[in-house]
C-alpha cells in the first residue's frame, strides 16, 4: 500500500515537473511583445539640432498563451516599391499602411513555429485606435473590415539568439 501510494506520488510529481517546464521555459516570450524597427534614426547636428529620423518599418508581435499569434506592421511611406510584407504580395495601400496579421504559434525543439492565417491592411487613422486601447494579453480584433486582404508569408520559423527574437530576415527587440 505504501509503496503504491509512493509511486503515485512519483508520477504525480513528475508529470506536474513536466507539465510545469514549459511554462518556466515560456515565461520570457509568453505575454511580450516584440518589436523590429528600420528607418533613418534621429541625429543631432554640428550645432546640437535635432534632425528628425524616418521610420521605414515597425512591426509588434505577440505570442499569446492560448497559441495565437498576432503582427503589426506600420508602414509609414505608403510607397507601392517597399514591400514591407515580403515575401507574399501585399502591395501598401496609398497613404499610411498597417497589416495585422493573425495565426498560430508552436513550440518545437528551439523553435518558434508561426503559422500565420490572415493578413488584413488597413489605413493607419483606421487600426490606431484599436491599437492603443488593446489588452496586452489578448489579440486584438478590428469592428470593421480590412482595407485589402493579401498573401504573406504563411509558415515563419523563430528562435532565440542572444536572448533576442530571431527569424531569417529579422532580429526583433
């Protein structure tokens, strides 16, 4: 009897230790979010003046505890050239251009594996305000309809370098 009981309790602790891990392992990616920049940064002058920078490409992602995956991406330029949303063929639309791409995230081995379901564009004015009153814990969703929805590309692969968020094309903050 005791010696069941003992046993129980082993596999008890060891499936809580195991179910436990990836909660300990997750916790400095889980509820994060991460962020890539490129642009023109500012710059001080001979005189000490402020000369303005420009923003090219901002992109926030999100890897939410229930699997979900959710990108940002600003695009300031609304040039039909710069294809932020590379590869896939999401031209910006005229003017200040968001996306807000959704899907699904896995963990395996060292990876991060996204699947990504949608890419929705909208005009910035449209997307800011949602944006900035959202839970930080949870996807977002916009009450109206996209602008355009296009391809991207759907299957992406992260890892961790540095204590930095990596993919092939990116090294995110």
């Amino acid at each position: 009897m005791v010696f069941r009981f003992s046993l129980a309790m082993l596999f008890c602790a060891v499936g809580s230790i195991v179910l436990a891990q990836p909660d300990t392992v997750s916790l400095h990616w889980i509820d994060r979010e991460f962020r890539y920049w490129r642009g023109d940064p500012m710059m001080h002058g001979p005189n000490g003046e402020c000369i303005a920078g420009y923003t090219d490409e901002e992109r926030c992602a999100n890897f939410f505890r229930d699997g979900r995956y959710q990108e940002v991406i600003f695009e300031d330029r609304g040039y039909t050239t710069l294809h932020v949303w590379y590869p896939g063929d999401c031209d910006p639309l005229q003017g200040d251009t968001v996306a807000l791409l959704t899907g699904t995230w896995s963990w395996a081995n060292d990876t991060l594996l996204v699947t990504v379901e949608h890419t929705a564009q909208y005009p910035l004015e449209d997307l800011l305000e949602h944006y900035l009153k959202r839970d930080m814990y949870k996807p977002f969703s916009m009450p109206m309809p996209p602008a355009r929805v296009c391809n991207t590309e759907r299957e992406r692969r992260f890892w961790f370098e540095g204590g930095r968020l990596t993919e092939a094309m990116r090294t995110w903050n």
